[in-house]
C-alpha cells in the first residue's frame, strides 16, 4: 500500500511538471557578431574576443527569444570609445538576453581583421539555447498627488508636489520602488532609508499606500523637483514573492533619497530578472514642471 502511494506521487510530480517543461522552449540556433575596438580601447585581445563570442552568442538568443528590458531610458554614452562605457554596453547587452546558452553544437569561428587603426574580430557561433520564462503577477499599481478633491491620479506634477505609490498584489512578496531621473541617476523610494534589512514585505490582496505618514508612521514622504523648464522621470516598480535585496546605494541626506547611478542600477535589475523567474518589473513615464509652466 506504502509503494503505491509513492508511485502515485512520482506520477502526479511528473505530471505538475510537464507543463513547465514544455512552455520553457530550446532551440538549436547560430549566427555571428562584429566587435570592433581601436587604440583608445583599454582592452586586451584576449578580452575583445571573448566579448565578441558572448555578443554574437547573445544576438543568437535575442533573435529567437527576444530580450528583457530594464527601462525605456536611452542611454547615449555606451557608444562612446572607453573602457567603462564599453563594459557597460558589452554588460547590458549579454545579461539582456532573455535565454542562456546550453552548449556549442559546433567550434567557434573567429576571424581578426586591421584596417584604418582598427581591430575588428568576428565570430560565428552554433549552440543550444534555452528560453528564460518570466512569470507575470498582475499587480495593480497607480501614481497619484494631492488635488483640490483628495488625491488623484497623475502623471505630471509640478515642482514641489509630493508623491505617492499605491499598490495591490494578488500574492504576498516583496516590492520596492525606484524614481530613474534624466541625468544618471536613480533614487531608491521603497524600501525606505530607515529599513535596514533592505527588504518591503507585503501580504497578499492588501491596499498598500507608499510615501504617507499618515497611513505609516515610518513611511518617508517625497517631493518631485526639477531645475529645468520640464523634466521626464520613470517611477520602477519591482516585485516578487521570493526575498530580493535592494541594490547597493549611496546614503542620501534628510532632504534626498538614497541613490546610485543609473548604470549600476539596470545592471542590478538585469541580474535579478535572469536569478528570479518570479519577478516583476514594471515601469511609468512621469512629468514635472517648473510651476506656471505646464
């Protein structure tokens, strides 16, 4: 009787998983890249050929699958010659793709070519690939500001209004919360300065209202502003039902969050797409308005 309803159970596993198993796709696949550096390039041969490889890898699985997207924020220097800008493009563009190489079905072809002070490696992959599937919990989330009538929802503001996030999720999690403003820089909202285990836990079907005093004593309250005419900012969203960590950030003062760069951030987000299936990463353009102005 013990061993049948073990066998029971082995088949009803096998079963539940079979589904996650077909949805995850594979596919047999090649294609080349063209990694081009000069002499202002701080990067070893060595190194430029494995970027290449990576690259034309990552273009294979980006043309079946497609890629993950941190943020609608164009960024104008990672086309730039440099060592930094250069990782960074390289980074971004190999962690954005939304699968993972199994395997070489074939030996890597690379060709390496000097012309007009440049050094230009191509090669050519064949492999296995697998999708990387995201799950997509519905989460109900609006901006909103004060109004003449209560608060209400918004997408621009003027200089000096506060904001606030409210959200529900139909399962218990994690979330937080990041302003991504025009000139490099991005601020942490949620978890607040004052959480030091850099987590925000929230319960399922629950009404959540972010950055109000009045509904959380230890919430922070933040004010948008901006020295320009008109600014765009992106409010970021991140949730999942596993623990995640917020990203390392550089302590703010009592008028300013805490905040990192931009780059670092979207490489921090890229990491934990690809590391947690679950997560979801939802993103609003916002405005603000020097007053009178809009």
């Amino acid at each position: 009787m013990g061993k049948r309803t073990k066998l029971h159970f082995i088949i009803l596993c096998f079963l539940l998983l079979t589904p996650v198993a077909k949805a995850q796709k594979t596919a047999t696949v090649s294609g080349q890249y063209t990694y081009v550096i000069t002499e202002n390039d701080d990067v070893t041969l060595n190194g430029a050929k494995q970027k290449c490889i990576e690259l034309a890898k990552a273009a294979c699985i980006k043309a079946e699958f497609g890629e993950m997207v941190t943020s609608d924020v164009i960024d104008s220097n990672t086309e730039t010659n440099g060592q930094e800008s250069s990782s960074y493009f390289w980074e971004n563009t190999v962690a954005m793709a939304k699968g993972e190489w199994l395997g070489d079905t074939k030996p890597t072809e690379l060709d390496v070519a000097y012309k007009d002070g440049k050094l230009t490696f191509t090669a050519k992959v064949y492999g296995k690939i697998r999708e990387i599937i995201q799950a997509k919990v519905d989460l109900k989330w609006d901006i909103q500001k004060d109004g003449v009538n209560g608060r209400r929802s918004a997408t621009t503001f003027d200089s000096g209004e506060r904001i606030y996030v409210n959200l529900r999720s139909p399962s218990a999690g994690y979330v937080a919360v990041y302003l991504i403003v025009g000139d490099d820089e991005t601020s942490c909202l949620l978890p607040y300065p004052n959480d030091f285990d850099g987590r925000y836990p929230i319960k399922a079907n629950r009404d959540y209202v972010f950055f109000d005093k009045s509904v959380d004593q230890t919430a922070y309250h933040y004010k948008l502003s901006t020295k320009r005419k008109q600014e765009d900012n992106q409010i970021v969203v991140i949730f999942s039902p596993n623990p995640f960590t917020k990203c390392n950030d550089i302590t703010g003062d009592k008028y300013h969050p805490n905040s990192l760069s931009t780059h670092d951030f979207q490489k921090w987000l890229l990491k934990c797409q690809r590391k947690d299936k679950d997560m979801v990463v939802d993103k609003k353009w916002i405005k603000i308005y020097q007053k009178n102005n809009n």
